[in-house]
C-alpha cells in the first residue's frame, strides 16, 4: 500500500474525527488536537507495517521518533490552524484542509528518512 493511500487514509480519519469534535463544541485547539492523534496512531501502525515494512526494527525507537516528530508536526498544524482563524474568515475545517499540501510532504520526508529509514 503506497504511502500516499495511508496519507489519504489517516486525513479521511483525522476530518472525521475533527468533524464530530467540533460538532460536539469541543474547544478548536483540542477539536484538532484530538483528529491529529487519532489520524497518527492509525498512520504509525500503517506506516510500520504495510508501507515501510519495517517490523523488524525496533517498535520503541520507531514509536519514540514518531512521537517526537508527530509531536512537532502537531504543534505546527496547531499554529497554523490558530493563525489561519485568527486573522481570515476561515472555519476551522476550511484552515485544516488549507495545511494539507504543506504538511504531507514534510510528513513523508520525516517518516522515511527519520522514523522507518528507507
């Protein structure tokens, strides 16, 4: 399964679950804080073992460079989603999708060179 599926996938989730977050008025910042997680442990699992392959390896080093880098990422997504809302008249949906095409690249170049080395 190409990497590009998991990423379809996981942001499928990740809108889901933001979705019904916001819809339940969960504050913006956990609203999108909860969808990123959700979207990254589905894509950690994915990643290591479809797309990578790389069971093999050791689960913690790869599970802690993962947290380390999502960590990062999420705060990243989160600054820009606050950004995005503050000063334009976008939704919080709206600025999510707006981070898309900065955020996939930089999570493949990280996963594969970072995480799972391939």
């Amino acid at each position: 399964m190409p990497y590009g599926l998991v990423s379809v996938a996981a942001l499928a989730l990740e809108l889901a679950v933001l979705h019904a977050a916001l819809a339940g008025r969960l504050y913006q910042p956990v609203a999108v804080s909860v969808g990123y997680s959700c979207s990254a442990i589905f894509q950690f699992c994915a990643l290591r073992y479809i797309v990578f392959k790389a069971a093999k390896k050791t689960l913690s080093v790869q599970a802690a460079a993962y947290f380390i880098g999502q960590v990062a990422l999420w705060a990243l997504l989160l600054a820009a989603v606050t950004v995005l809302t503050t000063y334009f008249p976008l939704n919080t949906m709206q600025a999510r999708l707006i981070c898309i095409p900065t955020l996939f690249p930089v999570n493949y170049f990280v996963s594969k060179h970072f995480i799972f080395r391939k």
